[in-house]
C-alpha cells in the first residue's frame, strides 16, 4: 500500500481526538525556536496531518502558515477545522518542485514514518527549501532501527541524528535537545514517553 493511502485510511478510521499526536502542546525548543523568525514570512508545517500544530504556530502570532500534509483526508479535515489557515496536499519529498525557497519550515514528528529509500528525497527537499527548519523526531538508541506501527502496521524508523544532519548536508545544525514526548491520551494505548531528538538547522 502506498503511503498515500495508508495516512488517506488513517485518516478515515480515526477521528482527530483519537490520534496519539492530537492536541500535543508545541514543545519549549520550538516555542524558542519561533520567537527567532519573522511572523510576517511564511512558516511552512509540513506533515501537519489534521492541523493541530499548525494552528498552535498561528496562536504565536504568525499571519502566514502554511500546512502541508500527503494525504488529501488529513488536508480536507484540517481545512474544515482550521479555515483561517492555509493548507496543501503535498508530499514533503515534492516540496522542492512547488518553487518554495528560503521559508522557515516545521516538521514535528514526521521522520520516523518515513521510509528508508524515501528518507533521501525527503532530506533533499528539506535542503532545497529551507532557510531555517525545526527538526523534531523519535530516537532511542535502545530501540531497533525499525518496527511495526499500531497506526498504520507499517513500519516506523529509529533514525540516527548523526545520519539525518548527514544529509541534511546543505544546512548548518546550530541546536540539538533531548526531550521526552508523551501521546493524546485520548488514544488509549500508549503510557508512555518517546525520547524525541529536537534539532534547529539554518541554512550555510
């Protein structure tokens, strides 16, 4: 099944409140992080699923947020929730094609759902776009490189920071943080926190 589908099944099988992401606060790295930008230049949330976050940046103050997501569900549900915002149905991978450059980009707890071969182009697209970018993503060192999704039955990734800043060869990582990430309890079967590796780029 491609990814595509999956996130559009998601989508249709649970409602917002019942996504373990829903409703999580933006963490104090990012809220720092935001206080640096221009709230007049366009922020970019990418992965923004039903718009939680992107709606959280526009409460900062910030009168242009874009919020992308590859499935057409997550984007029709949070154009319905959200209206005063601007949302797009497009893959991260393919930012580079829509003549973005220079913005400032948020991907909040996106990487581990993407693919090892995809990993790549999505890095790529990061580098082609940014001029600062907002990195946050699951890593335990304890964890396999991989395992299977309760959201999805596909697999998830325990990526490497050392390989992710890698390629993300064109940006110059200027922060790194360690926090702990618990899940909407709304959702009902996980309890506990995930080490999320939070990480600023600006571009070299």
């Amino acid at each position: 099944m491609k990814s595509k589908e999956i996130w559009n099944k998601v989508y249709k099988q649970y409602p917002p409140s019942k996504l373990p992401w829903y409703g999580l606060p933006l963490s104090t790295n990012l809220k720092d992080f935001l206080k640096k930008l221009d709230k007049k230049e366009l922020i970019l949330v990418i992965g923004c699923g039903v718009g939680d976050t992107a709606e959280q940046i526009y409460n900062e103050g910030f009168t242009n947020v874009l919020g992308t997501d590859i499935s057409s569900e997550a984007i029709s549900i949070a154009q319905k929730r959200f209206p005063h915002i601007k949302f797009k149905c497009i893959g991260t991978e393919e930012l580079y094609k829509e003549n973005y450059q220079n913005i400032n980009v948020v991907d909040w707890l996106n990487l581990h759902q993407i693919t090892l071969n995809l990993l790549p182009k999505y890095l790529s697209s990061l580098n082609k776009v940014s001029k600062s970018l907002f990195l946050a993503y699951f890593y335990d060192p304890k964890r396999p490189s991989s395992q299977k999704s309760i959201i999805t039955g596909d697999l998830i990734y325990n990526y490497n920071p050392n390989d992710i800043s890698s390629l993300l060869n064109n940006m110059a990582k200027t922060q790194d943080f360690v926090s702990y990430t618990g899940t909407n309890e709304g959702f009902g079967h996980l309890d506990h926190k995930f080490r999320t590796v939070e990480q600023v780029y600006l571009k070299s």
